[in-house]
C-alpha cells in the first residue's frame, strides 16, 4: 500500500498493485470523484485520497492532481512546439537551398563557395534556429516527461509536415499518406492516455 | 549483405540508443520546474555538463552517417520504413535502460505509431 511522505513520483515509480493512489494518480482523481461526489475537485487533496487508500493521513506538500496537470500542460507546450519547429525547420532549410542555385561538394573551394551563400540567406538561418528550438523542446521535454511517451507523441510532426505541403507548398497529398497520418494520430492518443512519466526525478 | 545489416543495426539501434541516453542525461539533470526561457536555458546549459549527453550526441552522430552511407546503395523507401523499427527499440529500450513502465496501452501506441509511420514514408 502507499508510504508516507512520498511525492507523486515516487508513488508512480513504486507503481504498487492494487494502490488506489496510484490509480488516483493516473486517472487524476477519479476515485475521489467516484467516492466523494460532493468534494470540490480543487479542495480534494492527496492526503485525501491516501487516507481512502492506506487508512492513514500523510504529509504530503501539494495537492497530487496540481502536479499531474502542470507536469502534462508542460509536457503537451514542449511537444507542441517539436512537432512544429521540426518540419518548419526543415521546411525553410530545403527552401533556402532551392534559391540558392547549383550545389557543388567538390573540389573544396566551390563547397565552400556553397557554404557561404547557404550561410548569406535569412531563410537558412531562420530554418536552422527552427531546428534548434526543436532539439531544445526535446531535450527539456525529456526532462520531465517518459522517452516511451515523448517519441511516438513526436510522431504528430508528419501530420504537421503533411499540412505544411498542402497549404505552403500547394503540394497534393496522397490519400496513403493522410491515412497513416490518421493512424499515427491515433497511436499518440493511446500513448496520451498513460501517464507522462512513471519513473523517479533523479537518478 | 553483412554490411547491410550492420548499418541497419547502426541506425535503429545506436540511433535511438542515443536518444536514450540524451533523455537519461536530462532525467539527471532535473526536472523543467517552470517554461521560462531563462530557466530552460539554465537547465540547457547545466545538462551539458552531464557525460550521458556527450555518449548520445556521438551516437547520434555515428547512426546519422551510417544511414547516408546505407543510402548510398539503398533505396530510401527501403531504408525509412525499416527505420520506423526506432519506435519498437525506443519502447524496449525505455523499459530496460531508463526503468519507465511501458503499460500494454503505450505499447499499442507504440505499435500504431510505427505503422502510421511506415505508411506515411511509402506513401511519399
């Protein structure tokens, strides 16, 4: 059953069966909910829900459901922006390289020559400081969120780059493709349903 | 043949195993507290301390060239759906190297995500 003093974390990673904080914790207060239809939600407390669970009243610093729905809204902000800093990056990264003519990789003076109208065009450089708040966004995301629950959600990017060749580019997308596009929205939905992060702050 | 399969292993495996150790960096450096940039730079700046980042950025780095040089005699619509496997050795790796609970409902996810994918990359 529940410890004491314990954050929600910890509960999360312990994942004890059969420990209705536990469930409390993934379902965001829905035994409190069940058992307790006149307790107001913002009132409800997880010293509340451990007493229904263990019989005992522990200290615990806030409100378990406070830190469930800051830890998705942060998770959900990062992830946001990954899936639309990559394929916007990348975007701008493949425009900038059709204006800026022939690409030549040899002999070294003409990759050169390359590199710098690459590096010259306002284009590249907006699609490269894309790409860096993608890689920022994951890395953050994965600060607080499970690497099984951030990348199959980052899968969402293709939907994104799908809607990006449509109304940018003015391309035609296959039937096939908007069909995978609606099975891997479909997966994230799963994965959205389980909890952000089941493991510990620090290693 | 043997090459092939390799830089197949290179690529799914090595590739999502420096994601992996990126994402075990950042669970070691500490948790986002609030989405400020000053405080997503703070911590940025602080996970580059932490030597997990640097095994996963070469990582990274190796899978990245071993998928160009895969191309070279590959066909990319051999190559990226095959890639999608990432997704499967991103939930197997979850669970043994960085402890998560990976529950049969992510899985699913996990599962319906690769195909999505796989159909999206034929589709192009």
């Amino acid at each position: 059953m529940c410890e004491t003093n314990y954050s929600a974390h910890d509960v999360l990673a312990r994942d004890p069966p059969n420990c209705l904080f536990t469930k409390l914790s993934y379902a965001q207060l829905w035994v409190c909910r069940e058992r307790v239809p006149s307790a107001p939600t913002r009132a409800v407390e997880a010293r509340l829900s451990c007493t229904m669970a263990t019989g005992a009243a522990p200290a615990v610093a806030r409100p378990l459901y406070l830190m469930d729905t800051r830890l998705r809204l942060k998770t959900y902000v990062l992830i946001a922006v990954m899936i639309v800093a990559n394929p916007v990056g990348t975007l701008l990264i493949a425009k900038g390289m059709k204006h800026i003519g022939d690409v030549k990789f040899w002999p070294l003076p003409a990759l050169l020559e390359v590199f710098g109208r690459a590096f010259g065009t306002l284009t590249i450089w907006a699609g490269i400081a894309c790409l860096i708040t993608f890689i920022a966004a994951n890395m953050l995301a994965l600060s607080m969120a499970d690497y099984s629950y951030v990348q199959p959600a980052a899968a969402l990017g293709y939907g994104v780059t799908a809607v990006l060749a449509v109304f940018v580019l003015g391309e035609s997308v296959s039937p096939l493709r908007w069909a995978g596009i609606a099975v891997i929205c479909l997966g994230v939905s799963f994965v959205r349903n389980t909890h952000p992060r089941t493991t510990e702050g620090r290693r | 043949m043997m090459l092939e399969a390799l830089l197949f292993v290179m690529v799914i495996v090595v590739g999502t195993g420096g994601e992996m150790c990126l994402a075990r960096a950042m669970k070691q450096t500490g948790e986002l507290e609030r989405l400020r940039p000053s405080a997503a730079i703070k911590l940025l700046g602080r996970a580059l301390r932490v030597k997990w980042i640097w095994i996963g950025v070469a990582m990274m780095a190796s899978a990245f060239f071993s998928l160009l040089l895969l191309l070279s005699f590959e066909a990319l619509s051999f190559v990226v759906p095959v890639s999608a496997l990432n997704y499967l050795v991103g939930g197997l790796g979850s669970m043994f190297f960085l402890g998560e609970h990976v529950s049969w409902q992510r899985w699913i996810g996990i599962g319906l995500v690769c195909i999505g994918v796989t159909m999206v990359v034929i589709a192009k």
